[in-house]
C-alpha cells in the first residue's frame, strides 16, 4: 500500500479516505489571529476583495457580511476559499488558475478600482505589488500570522522515511520541517499543492509534482495516477 504524508495546517485536518492509500495528515503549522489588524479592516469603500485563504474568513466574516457594497466583488484564491465564502451567502469568483498568480490574471481583465487584500502575515507581496501596477488603488491586510507546531513538525520528521510520497500543501509547511526534511526527500515522490510551494522547493534544490488543478481534490487525483503507471510499469 502507498503510504503518503501530508503536510497541512491544523484547521485544514479533515478525514482523508482514498482505496489502496495509506494517508497521514500532520498539521505542522497553526494560524494566530492578528487583533489589531483584524479591527482595523474596513470594507465600506472597496470595490473588489480579494481572499487569500480559507483561514481569513472565521476572522472578518461579520466584516464580509456586513461591510461590502451591492456592487463590491470577492475573489477567492481556490474552491475551498470561495466555499467558505458562498456559505455566508455571498458570491465568490474564482481564477482559471488557483493561485497569487492566478488571481493577478483574473483581475487584469477587471475595471480598475479599490481592491482590499485578505492574507497571512506569512507570503509574498506580489498580489499586492501587482495590483497596484496594474493601476488597483491597494489596501492590505493580514488577517493572521502562522505559526509552527514543533510537536508536530518532531513527528512529521519521523515519518519522513517511513511513506513513499509527500505533500505540501503551503510553503509555510516546507518551512516548518526543512531542517530535517531536504536529505529525506532526496528519495521521495514530493507533491506542492501549487506553482507558489514548488518555487519555495525549487529554492533548495527540491524537484516536485504539481496537481493540474492546485487543490486537494487534485492532489488525490495526481497521486492516483502516479500509482497507476507505476502499478502499469
């Protein structure tokens, strides 16, 4: 049986339960509301919202419901993100590509307006610096802060040569166990959830699969096929 291990965060874990795998989820990293930040968002004015992630939400869903103009439109990175959103009622538009990337492209066929910005403190700037080149007038907030589980990076560290594949499912989480991960996975099947994770990889010399669609659904289906074709060969 393939044993795989997936490296998430802890408001992510939900059952897994996949024919012929043996799948692990360790939730190596957690999210810290950041307060002030969360107090200073105001979304009366914006014409656009862009969510970063699904973790936002719990913190401003008040602020969605309440704030956002009949006009106003939110953009979510993935599916996950705009079914969080879609269930406070709201509508949700999504890229043909799920990520920072994907989100910029979205927007560049967009009349040009006010945008807020949903995000961890964790990241890079380039929704941000992109927008704001392409003429948005930018506001940013980052909702939350990560951080790491050592107890749970300790064990994900143990079972490191012990599964066949490994997935991560956020740079942060490459980053909670890159000490001792970068010889271990010289001799696994490494899976980044998207384009963002496999560049923060690539920085240390890590080849990875990426799933055609960046979510968990395609990640399964990825790592099916990689069964089939080696059960073929």
């Amino acid at each position: 049986m393939t044993k795989v291990l997936i490296l998430r965060a802890r408001d992510k874990i939900k059952p897994i339960q996949v024919r012929g795998i043996d799948i692990v989820q360790i939730p190596v990293i957690y999210t810290v509301p950041n307060e002030d930040v969360i107090r200073s968002v105001s979304l009366a004015d914006v014409d656009y919202v862009v969510v970063m992630s699904s973790a936002v939400i719990k913190y401003v869903k008040d602020k969605l419901t309440s704030e956002l103009g009949n006009s106003a439109k939110i953009i979510g990175v993935g599916p996950a993100t705009c079914n969080v959103i879609r269930r406070l009622g709201l509508n949700c538009e999504l890229p043909r590509e799920f990520s920072s990337y994907g989100v910029v492209e979205y927007m560049s066929g967009l009349s040009r307006g006010k945008v807020a910005i949903l995000r961890s403190g964790r990241g890079s700037d380039y929704v941000r610096t992109e927008l704001g080149r392409l003429g948005f007038e930018v506001v940013e907030y980052r909702v939350y802060d990560v951080a790491v589980d050592p107890t749970a990076v300790e064990l994900a560290c143990k079972l490191l040569d012990l599964v066949d594949i490994v997935v991560f499912m956020s740079p942060m989480t490459y980053e909670a166990i890159s000490g001792c991960a970068k010889k271990a996975l010289a001799s696994k099947v490494v899976i980044a959830i998207g384009r963002t994770t496999a560049m923060r990889l690539a920085i240390d010399g890590i080849e990875t699969l990426t799933p055609s669609e960046y979510t968990q659904d395609g990640v399964l289906k990825l790592i099916n096929k990689l069964i089939i074709t080696n059960n073929k060969g």
